[in-house]
C-alpha cells in the first residue's frame, strides 16, 4: 500500500511525479473485482420484490413457490422498503413482479385521486411497460384501528367519531403519513383535530398501542394482529379509502410462461385466507411455512422446516462481509491518494475534505433513495456498495491528510538533506510516520461499513440487515438479535484485526 501512494502522489512541497504502468495496474485490480462482483450472475432468474409488511412477504413468497412448482427459477428479495422504492425497481428491471394494491396504484404511483377502474389502470401502466394480474380475491384496504376497551369507554365506532377527542396520541407509518391517499388528505375530509402524530414502524405500531403508548394508528384490514391484539377497526363512514384489491404488478417484457404462472394466483385468495396466512407468518416467524400453507391447502403437519438458521447465517454473514469489504477497499483505494492530496492544502485540499464531510452528513437511509432510481444502480448490492464507499471515505480522508500535516518541519528537512528524490520522501519516511494515523482512519470506516452494512437489506442487498428488519417486521425480539449479535461480533472482529495490522504495518517507533 505504501509503495503504490508513494509512486503517485506526493505530501506538503513536494512535487507529484506522474504513475507507472505497475501503480495503474495496482489501481485498477480494486475497481474490476467491484464491477465483477456486483453484477448479476444469473439474468435468466425471476426475482420478485415484497414491501417490508407480512401480507407483502408471504405474497412474494407464493409467488416464488408458483414459479418454481412451474420449473421457472426464481428469487424473493424480501422488504424491499415501500411503494416507490418497488416500483422504481420493477421499471427499473431490478426485479421482474411484485404485490401491489389497486388503491396504491392508482394514488402512489399514477397520482391521481379519481378513482380508476381495474382496466383503466391497465392501460396507463402498459405504457410503462408494466402488466397488472387480475385480483387476487381480497381486498386489503386502510383503515384506523385501536384497543378495544378503549374504543368502548370513549364512544368511538367510526373516524368521524375522533373529532370529539383531540388529545388522542395517533401513531402512523411514516409511508401512510405520506401518501395522497393517507393521513393529510384523512385529516381533511374527517377534519381531524388532533395534533399529537407521530411516524413509527408498522409493527413497533401495535406494541405501542397495545402499552397504551399511542391511542391509534393505521393498519392494512388483512393484518392478523387486529384480531390477535383485540382490536378495533374504526368505520370508514365517509369512505375515504377506495378499494386496494391485491394483484401482482410485472414486466411486460416477461417470458409468456412465467405471465402465465402469475395470472394462475388471480381469484385464489379471499380475505379470511390471507388473514390465516398472515396469522401463520406472524406465529412461526417463518414467510415460507405460512407462503406453503396456500399451496398444501392449510395442512402444517406435512409442511418441511425451512432453511436451518446456521446455514442462514452462514449466508448473511458471507453477503455482509462481501458488502462491507469490497466497499472498504474502494475507500481505502480511492480515499489515501484523496488524503494525500488534500494533505497539500489550497483549494483542492479544502473541496476534497468538503465533499467527504457533506457526503458523511447525509442520512444512510436518504443516500441509498438517492442512488436506487440512478442509472447503473437500483435495487441492488451495487447501490449498497456505493453507499458504503461513500460512508468510508471522510475518516479515510482525514486521517490520512491530518497524519501527513502533522509531520514536523524539521523531519521535512532532513529527508530533504539526505538527498532522497521525492517519490523516496513520501514512501520511505512521511508515509510511515503517518501510518498510525493512516491505519486509524481505515480501522473506523471498517467498522462503520460493518455496521451501516445492515441497511444493504432495505433495498434486498442482503447480509445481517435482513433478520433484523423481518423481526422489526414482526415485532420479535429473537429474530432481530439473530442479526444484531452477529453484527456487533464482527465489528469488534474487524477491531481485533486491525489492532493486529498495527503491530505489522506501524513502525515499531511510531507504535502506542
């Protein structure tokens, strides 16, 4: 590492002399390996997306089962996040089909609030390039739910009934309180007074209302914890919600026969069915199990465990550490040569630590929206990759630069009196002595990325972010741990090795 910084860029006064043909080549190798990793190994595979709710999962999942009994390959990428992020990947060809509702169509994504007709938005997606399957057979629409004693002490039967109670403490997803279809326009036409709302997880939703810790909040009519957590749906007497009757929406550039599969799963569930499937998800924690129970008519006797879970760590741990070390070796590529750079002062100096600074500044979870409906990225471990490359750079940077500015003046001088040529100053001398620093900075962007890494499951990249969202999703605290430990022991992996590589690549001198 020291050799190839050394031969291409150079610190304070010194001279930059240009890079040889091996330094190019050393430059190089990192940024193939990237692009020969991220891209996908099998195009041929039909990938469906869920959103990050039960109902969505399980659907994803009948789907993948349908397709496969049918001797077509497919892939589930489950909770992906919400309705944009979806469909930005299904235009995109990220994934190939996923479930949607017929209300979310026709508000969130054709943005209209008249009502449409299942043909009429049929027509307007084939222009996108997208086909929309018959109903399914149930619909899942909005509604406002909260504890039943409580609706029973207060009066409350319908949404108009909360204009009498304004000190009620409302606790909506934060898609819901984003929709056209969702809470401003709610309020509107309810003219609601209440002021106390706040944005919370789906799931973390019901363990609130059911500590009292909010009094109601928005749920999917389907959802099998209204029933399990003795609920009550609150009349829509205005109707306000139109019909969100469940479908698969596709690429219409899709193999006929793969169409075909999909179009088999119209009319095939009712609403009390999916409310079993959702419950039998909510129990066993398993998608799965509850996906098989379509197909083997609700018999769980004969239905075969799942995937072990060491086997399923074994693959998050393996995608995690590919995310999080592949993105480490483009910051440390990218960021020591921009460290050595800005080390030098003057205006490329001060715009180099200004971009890394403002880049650290943004929200991971903002960053990855941004860069998902960019060409090149989407949904998938390539924008995950970006992500955490960017992530990894200000520390890299930093320390780099502030460990080359800290050399004294008068060591400056003396390698200058020794008569070494430039190139040797800055390999044999300034480089060592900012390596303490160096090292530092790549040991933090390692644990960052270890730990930013869990996000990658967000937009189905994968690793030890996905059973943390499926037990966010499902409101278990096993299933989240079952991510969360295994992350934390990697980190502080990843810090034991790195205090290893100190005692290696830091001069015994220079060492704490």
């Amino acid at each position: 590492m020291k050799s190839f910084f050394a031969r291409n860029l150079l610190v304070g006064r010194d001279s930059v002399e240009p890079s040889n043909r091996s330094a190019q080549r050393s430059f190089a190798l990192p940024i193939l390996f990237f692009f020969a990793t991220i891209f996908p190994s099998s195009a041929q595979s039909v990938t469906i997306g869920s959103k990050k709710f039960t109902e969505s999962y399980v659907l994803g999942e009948i789907a993948r089962r349908a397709l496969n009994d049918s001797g077509i390959a497919a892939e589930h990428r489950q909770g992906m996040g919400g309705t944009i992020i979806l469909w930005e990947a299904l235009r995109g060809a990220q994934i190939d089909a996923y479930p949607e509702y017929t209300g979310t169509i026709a508000q969130q994504i054709l943005k209209t609030d008249r009502r449409l007709s299942l043909q009429e938005i049929r027509d307007s997606l084939a222009k996108l390039g997208i086909g929309i399957t018959e109903p399914l057979g149930f619909n899942n629409t909005y509604a406002l739910v909260m504890r039943r004693d409580e609706s029973r002490r207060l009066a409350l039967h319908t949404i108009s009934d909360l204009q009498k109670h304004p000190e009620l403490k409302f606790g909506l997803t934060h898609e819901f309180l984003d929709r056209h279809d969702g809470w401003q326009p709610l309020r509107e036409r309810y003219q609601l007074p209440q002021q106390n709302v706040i944005g919370i997880d789906h799931a973390l939703g019901y363990a609130a209302l059911a500590k009292g810790a909010i009094d109601v909040k928005d749920a999917y009519s389907t959802d099998a914890k209204i029933g399990e957590n003795n609920l009550v749906v609150l009349e829509d007497d205005r109707q306000f919600f139109p019909r969100y009757d469940a479908v698969f929406l596709f690429r219409l550039s899709l193999p006929t026969l793969t169409v075909a599969v999909l179009h088999k799963l119209e009319g095939t569930l009712d609403e009390a069915r999916m409310i079993r499937l959702n419950a039998e998800a909510e129990r066993t924690k398993n998608y799965t199990r509850a996906a098989r129970l379509y197909f083997d008519g609700g018999v769980t006797s004969t239905i075969p465990a799942g995937e072990n879970f060491p086997h399923k760590l074994a693959r998050w741990t393996l995608r995690h550490l590919e995310l999080a070390g592949i993105s480490l070796l483009l910051s440390v590529t990218v960021g020591v040569p921009l460290g050595i750079l800005a080390s030098r002062g003057g205006a490329i100096g001060h715009a180099i630590l200004g971009f890394a600074s403002v880049v650290q500044t943004i929200p991971s979870l903002a960053l990855l929206a941004l860069l998902v409906p960019l060409p090149f990225f989407g949904i998938s471990a390539r924008t995950a990759i970006a992500a955490l490359f960017l992530y990894g750079l200000l520390p890299i940077v930093r320390n780099t630069a502030s460990g080359l500015q800290d050399i004294a003046q008068p060591i400056r001088d003396s390698a200058i009196a020794l008569g070494l040529e430039p190139v040797a100053r800055l390999r044999k001398i300034y480089l060592p002595m900012a390596s303490r620093s160096i090292l530092s900075g790549i040991k933090t962007s390692a644990v960052i990325n270890v730990g930013t890494a869990t996000l990658a499951a967000l937009i189905g990249a994968g690793g030890l972010g996905e059973p943390i969202l499926s037990g966010l999703n499902l409101n278990d605290h096993a299933t989240i741990l079952q991510g969360a430990i295994p992350a934390a022991l990697l980190a502080l992996l990843v810090q034991t090795v790195f205090d290893l590589l100190d005692r290696a690549l830091i001069p015994k001198g220079l060492r704490l």
